[in-house]
C-alpha cells in the first residue's frame, strides 16, 4: 500500500443551521478542503452520512454532491455505518489512495439533521438501532447510553457524578474553537441540576445533534508536493474498523466495547506504535460514559476506571492525554454521520499547529475513534505530522 | 405502516419465540440465521418461558415518534432465565422501585401506536415485577 497524506481540511460551523441546504452545506467545507490543498482535483468523492434519506428524504448523496460541486466524471457514493458513517467515508477514501486505484480522494462528512423536526428527529435516529428488537420496544440512542451507564455505575461503583467531567472538558474546549456549537463553559454544578434524558443519563451527558460539515482531502505525498502545498501534511498512519454486535442486548458484555477496542488495535499495530505513544486522542463523545467506555477500550484506564481520568486533569489539553481538543461532540456539537470527519480534521488541525488557543504542545501523533451506536460499529485511524 | 413486518413478527413479540441451535443447544433470542455460539445455522424453534432478571434499566423521558402517549416509561435489559438478553419496557411497577438484579416475567402488553391515520397499535412483549405469592 502507498503512503497517504491529508493534504486538505475544511468545515463548516455546527449548529441548527436553517438557512442552508443539505448540498450547500457539504460544498462549503469541501470548496475549503479543495482551496487548503492548493485546488488539488479529486478522482473520487466519497460521503459519510447517516440521515438524509429520513430527513432530507435524499439519497445517492455521492452524486448529487460531487454534481453540486461540478466534480463531472467522479467516482462518487456514500458509505454509511450509523453515526460513524465519517469515519466510513474516511477509511474508504484512505482505501482507495493507499491501493493506487485512485491519486486523490475527497472525502465529505455531512448532517442535515434540522430538516427534520420535533419526534421525527428522535425517530429518524433510530433508524441506526436493530429495528425489530430496539426501536420497535422504544429504545433510543440515549436510552442505549443510559443502559450502559446504569449498568456501568452498578458494576464498578463509580460515582454518578464523575461523568460531569466529560460535557465540562469538551465546552472548556470549544470555548476556542470558532466552528462549535457551544462556545461556553459549563461548571459540574450546572452538569448536575442538567434534567434526565433516560435517567442516570442527562441533558449533558449527551452531544446535541446538529447540521455541519466536514471534509478532507487525500492523496499521495508526491502528489501533495507537486502541488505545492505549503502547510505541513499529515500521514494517515494506522487505520481499523470492526463491527459489534448491532444491538446492545446480543452481547455478553456490554461495557467491553470490543468494536473500539479491536479498531483501535488493528490501527495501532498497523502503525507500529502503541496507544500511548500518541500526543492526543479525539474519542467519541456523543455521550459521556461512550467517552469513558471508549478510553476503557483503546487502552488508556483498565476496565471500570476510564471515569478517574477526567478527575486529575489528565485529559486537558496540557496533560498526559489531551481529548476532545476542540470540543468533541459535546462541545463542538454532533453532527453525526459527519463527526467522524470533524474528529480528523481536528486532529489535523492539531498535527499542523494551527489549533490556536487550543494547541496541544508538540503534537506530531494524533488517535481518532468514531463509534455507530454503543461501539457496534468502530472506526481508528492513527494520523502523524510528516 | 409495515403490515407485513409487523405480522411477520408476532410470534417474537406475543410468544418470544426464539431458537434452540441444534447443533450446540444454544438458546437464541430474537432469531439469528447464524448460531452466536457455534456459528451452525440455527432454525429449531424454541418458546422461551418469558422469566428473567433486569439487568440494566433507563427511565426514557425524550419519546420518538409513536412512543409520546408512553413517556416517561422505563426500558430494561432483561437476562431471560435460559440466557439471552432482550431489550423490552417494564410496566406495572413504580420508576423508583427498577433494580438491577429484580426478577421479572413477560407479559404482553400495547407497545406502540402510530400515529397516522390509519392508527395501527401494535402489541408485544414488556415485563412486569414477578408476583409474590
Ligand atoms: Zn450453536
């Protein structure tokens, strides 16, 4: 396999953005992505998205953005897996670079979770769970969480109050980042008088759902270089997916979060280093014990323990492991089919030393996790500063 | 909307009809093709008795759609007694009395409606606190 480079990034602020289209949004980031690496043409577009059939009631995204972008000619689809359909795009993009089937990849990330309103838009999101035998009993993706959570409590003693440090971290975080959704700090006191959602799970604990859009651009580095880039370029290093079971109830141990654990594995040995060799890691947020149970995974606390790292600072971004650098989904917002794109060009965003005020000191090696669903599907990649 | 999934799957959801694997004895709740144990195909029906422990809970109060009239409910992980997980809403029992490890049983109750015009309910499956006697 050939070596792959980030040669291009670009995103869109996340929110309810109303006045904007499905299409327009996806063109913005990736006009920018395209202008970051210096206009370089992509043979292939690919597109993480996991909604739009439900709320836009649109398919065949792959055509209808590259048409949009006047990408004539493109190879273009969209690959989805729930709400790690991102990361799906990414690692297909990776793919067909990394084998020579194609030169330059762009990859776009894009929700447009507004265009559907009130219970449809809980509804639309269940269409990730095992329809039969989830949403059909009136599971939601918050209610998965709040399983988890109650279970993750009982089982290891943790206090119910030690997963305030997630929602705190990742809105200290996206106070700088002018792409977010929220741009304000929280304090645990509010985390605590936050209203259940499915109880023990709270209004905090959960990334809201939102529009945005990201997107890369891949290729090889000899590419990048005759295109004259000048901003630092980001080796895709290591890359992992694996699949769960699809629903939480057919696994004999829920809080193990294999899928993430084997991704982030397989990501790592490919790359030849070890978890802990990275300078910092954009885990899954979209709910706070996902983050806990994600870090569990990769390797970073033993089983139970995940929750005792957001207490000691740990996780700043000048500590031991810096995550959610930019805000993670909490902060930054979750856009969904789109986070998992968000994650790597934050992390790109890192690798190059243009986070601002953010800016993790010296970061040359980045982990991403995108998880669909409770880890029943998981995405890795390793991302280094060439 | 989805008469035919619906009526497919009554047999699941009035009598949690499962399969027993012939070739390791492995209970399967819902129906796989493929054995999670073995890796045999499993197709040997198999009634389960409906009893079992919670083994998480949640109290849902944000409802998607045909789920509005229900909330606030509780929805629970259930460990049947011959092994398999099931996801289903507890029902006859106060919020704040749910606990991990609580014996429950099967009892069919309205699931959902939907909400369009043509107003199908939709039965099946939810558990309730075993009876003392
Ligand atoms: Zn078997």
């Amino acid at each position: 396999m050939r070596d792959v480079v980030i040669a291009g990034i670009g995103q869109t602020r996340v929110g309810e953005l109303w006045d904007i289209s499905l299409r327009s949004l996806a063109y913005q980031a990736m006009k920018a992505a395209r202008k970051d690496a210096n206009g370089l043409t992509p043979d292939a577009l690919y597109v993480g998205n996991y909604l739009a059939i439900v709320t836009s009631h649109q398919s065949n995204l792959g055509t209808l953005l590259a048409d949009n972008a006047g990408l004539t000619g493109v190879e273009a689809f969209t690959c989805e897996a729930g709400q790690a359909s991102g990361g799906a795009a990414f690692q297909m993009g990776y793919i067909a670079v990394a084998s020579g089937y194609v030169d330059a990849a762009l990859v776009v990330g894009v929700e447009k979770y507004t265009d559907a309103i009130g219970s449809e838009q809980e509804a639309a999101l269940a269409i990730s769970m095992d329809a039969d035998y989830e949403a059909m009993v009136g599971l939601t993706l918050a209610a998965q969480a709040g399983l988890l959570m109650q279970r993750y409590i009982y089982q290891y003693g943790a206090p119910r109050s030690a997963f305030g440090a997630f929602p705190v971290l990742a809105h200290a975080n996206a106070v700088n980042n002018p792409f977010a959704m929220y741009r304000r700090a929280i304090d645990q006191d509010t985390y605590e008088k936050a209203p259940p959602v499915a109880d023990p799970l709270n209004l905090y604990d959960q990334a809201s759902y939102a529009d945005g859009a990201a997107a890369v651009l891949l290729t090889t580095p000899e590419k990048a270089r005759q295109a004259g880039i000048g901003h630092p370029l980001v080796r895709v290093r290591g890359a992992g997916g694996v699949i769960d079971t699809l629903a939480l109830h057919d696994r004999p141990d829920p809080l193990a979060f294999d899928a993430a654990r084997y991704a982030v594995q397989r990501a790592c040995e490919m790359g030849g280093i070890l978890p802990g060799e990275v300078d910092l890691f954009e885990v899954d947020d979209a709910f706070s014990i996902y983050a806990v149970l994600g870090l569990e995974a990769a390797g970073f606390a033993e089983r139970g323990e995940g929750w005792r790292l957001g207490q000691n600072g740990d996780l700043r971004l000048n500590g031991r492991l810096p995550v959610l650098t930019m805000g993670g989904s909490k902060g930054r917002g979750n856009p969904l089919g789109a986070a998992g794109v968000y994650q790597i060009v934050e992390a790109v965003q890192q690798l190059r030393g243009e986070a601002g005020a953010n800016q993790v000191a010296d970061a040359r090696m980045a982990l991403t996790l995108n998880l669909g669903g409770p880890a029943s599907s998981a995405f890795a990649h390793v991302l280094e500063r060439v | 909307m989805e008469i035919p999934r619906h009526w497919r799957l009554k047999k699941q959801r009035y009598a949690l009809q499962g399969e027993v694997c012939p070739h390791c004895e492995g209970k399967i709740f819902p129906p796989r093709d493929v054995c999670p144990h073995c890796g045999n195909e499993a197709r040997t029906t198999f009634t389960f008795s409906g009893r079992g422990k919670v083994y998480s809970f949640t109290h849902v109060t944000e409802a998607p759609a045909g789920f509005e009239e229900t909330a606030p409910y509780t929805v629970a992980l259930v460990q049947l007694e011959e092994g398999p997980v099931v996801t289903a809403q507890l029902t006859d029992v106060d919020a704040d009395e749910v606990e991990i490890g609580m014996p429950v049983e099967m009892v069919t109750r309205k699931i959902r409606s939907d909400g369009d015009e043509r107003g199908i309910i939709i039965y099946g499956y939810k558990f309730r606190p075993v009876m003392q006697h």
